[in-house]
C-alpha cells in the first residue's frame, strides 16, 4: 500500500502562521497535522503502507522536506518528495507523484483530519471518504444507488442530491488506471473552473466500470482558519491520549487544567494553563492565563490572560488580556511605563 499526501497549497487563510511554516507542519495537540493524517491512516489500513509520498510547494525548503521524511520514516515507510510547481487542481497535484501511481494507493489532502473507525476493504475498486453535512452546497458530494455505490459525483449542488460530503480521502485498487484519467485531463485540458479535478477523473473511472463505495466518517476536522484550527486543537487533545507531563518541563506555582500538551522543557511559572492548550518545546510561561490556545516552540508569555489564540515559534508576548494570532518571531509587549 502506498500513501500520496498532495499538500502544495499556501495556506493563506493561515497566515501569519504560513509565511514561515508549510500549513500541514503546523503543530495540532503537539504533532504536526500531517503526522496526525499519517498516523490515522496507517492505523486504518489492513496491509503496511510501504511508501508514503509528499507533494509539496517548490518553496517549502529542505527543512520541511526533513521533518516529512522523518514523518514518513516513524510510520515505517520509505518517504518520497515530490513539487507542484503550479496549482493547477486536484487531479493535477496528484498525478505529480506520478511514479507511485501503480498497485494499491491511499491519496489523502493534507488538511483532512477526521474522527471514526475505518477500515479499508481492498477488494474493493475504490472508496471514497465522506461525511454527512447540514448544508452540501459548499461541498463537493456523492449520490449512492441502493447498493451503496457511487452513481453520481457532484461539485457543490444548488439544489440537494446528497448530503455526503467527499472529504479528501482516496482509496484505489489500481492507482495506474487513476494515472491514466488524470493524464487525459491534463493531455486534454480538461479543466472544471480552471482546474484538473480529481473527482472528474474518478468519474471516467465510473463511466468505464469501476465502483467506487464510500467509507464515512464520524467526524471531519478543518485547518483551514485560526478559529477551526484551534477547535481541531480541542478535539485532538479530547479524542487522543496525551503523554504525560516531561520531565524536562518545569512548572512551580502552576495548575494545569486538562486536557493539554505540553512540550519538553517548557516552563510554567505561577500560571494557568488549560483546558484545550498546547504548548511547544522550550516555550515560557510567567505569571500568565492561558485556555483553548496553541503557542509553539521557543516562544514566551508573560503578565497575560489569552484565551482562543496562536502563537508561532520564538514569538514573545507581555502585556494584557487579548485574542492573539501572531507569526514566528514576532515580539508584542507594552511601551515602558503604560
């Protein structure tokens, strides 16, 4: 089995945070989102899954190319890069791993975390991951006959057909079939709103005999904003077991309300932290509240009570009772004597 992770998109709904860090090696619950998708899915698949292969953005840089192959690496698979140097679709980041689109083949986007027990069928030609929604006209959906497979892929219906929202997850038993659709489209230019579409693809799969099913999920988590990035944080630290607090970390005068993660030497000094708090490695604490929040590693706050807030890497904040969003590196504190 092989994993495809197409994750070249700027993430620009997340900046400042994206201006420094790729979105999917953002930190959610003390593990990096990505590492949170690979992670669920190794433990969903029956076979070991072999290969995993990273598409990315050409400015990513090698740092991030090194954590994802470490990503890749602790799940027991061989990591691959591979570039997108254009955004040009679904179909088209996929098929720019090109070379693992043989045998049995998982794509999942980047950003799709989500909640359920799934198992893969690999006797089946394809499953599509879905969850039902309140309102699919913001979505892409499938229609289902009686026997629970695919009729029908539609991309954000006016009118209801479906409430079975495609989440971003892909299982085909022949990737090389997938690879020959999604090359017609771009031989083709066959392009919906400016884009190659994976699900266009799937649908001339369909049209020529293979059947997809669906597998649907309990709960599907978004990273796409501040404010769905810090409730997935609340979820993942809700749903997966935490580690206990390092020894590394110091914390005196402190109380910790659960659930939180808590990085290695970390310092908590006459503070509150939690619930729903995570925090990165080496970042301080000083006399400060702290509740349904990410600040990552290296950071610092002091004489502060924030609530519903991220802070990047070797940021610093000292000062009052504030929603704070503020990049890696960036130092917010009050003028002297105010």
């Amino acid at each position: 089995m092989k994993l495809i992770i197409p994750m070249a998109g700027s993430g620009k709904r997340m900046r400042p945070h994206t201006l420094t860090v790729p979105k999917p090696l953002i930190p959610i619950a003390g593990r990096p989102m990505v590492q949170h998708l690979v992670e669920d899915i190794c433990a969903m698949s029956v076979h070991k899954i072999e290969e995993i292969g990273f598409i990315i953005g050409v400015n990513f840089g090698k740092e991030a190319e090194e954590n994802l192959l470490n990503i890749a690496k602790n799940a027991g698979a061989k990591g691959k890069i591979f570039y997108q140097e254009q955004a040009l679709g679904t179909a088209h980041a996929a098929l720019c791993a090109g070379p693992m689109l043989e045998g049995k083949i998982i794509i999942a986007f980047s950003d799709t975390l989500f909640r359920g027990q799934v198992t893969i069928d690999e006797n089946k030609d394809g499953i599509i991951w879905v969850q039902k929604v309140a309102d699919p006209k913001a979505f892409g959906v499938v229609k289902l006959d009686e026997n629970h497979f695919v009729t029908d892929f539609i991309e954000k219906p006016a009118q209801f057909v479906s409430d079975l929202a495609i989440i971003g997850i892909y299982y085909l038993k022949d990737g090389a079939v997938l690879k020959k659709e999604m090359q017609r489209l771009v031989d083709n230019d066959l392009k919906e709103k400016g884009e190659y579409q994976l699900t266009n693809a799937l649908e001339n799969m369909k049209q020529k005999g293979t059947r997809f099913t669906v597998a649907e999920v309990s709960e599907w988590l978004d990273c796409g904003n501040k404010e769905a990035t810090l409730l997935t944080n609340k979820r993942m630290l809700e749903t997966k077991p935490q580690a206990n607090i390092p020894r590394s970390a110091e914390v005196k005068n402190a109380v910790l309300i659960q659930p939180c993660h808590i990085g290695e030497n970390v310092k908590i000094i006459n503070s509150v932290v939690g619930p729903y708090v995570s925090i990165g490695a080496g970042t301080a604490l000083n006399n400060s509240v702290v509740s349904d929040s990410i600040i990552q590693a290296g950071s610092s706050l002091k004489n502060a009570i924030v609530s519903c807030s991220m802070m990047g890497n070797n940021a610093h904040y000292e000062g009052r009772t504030m929603n704070i969003n503020i990049g890696d590196y960036s130092i917010l504190k009050p003028e002297d004597g105010k």
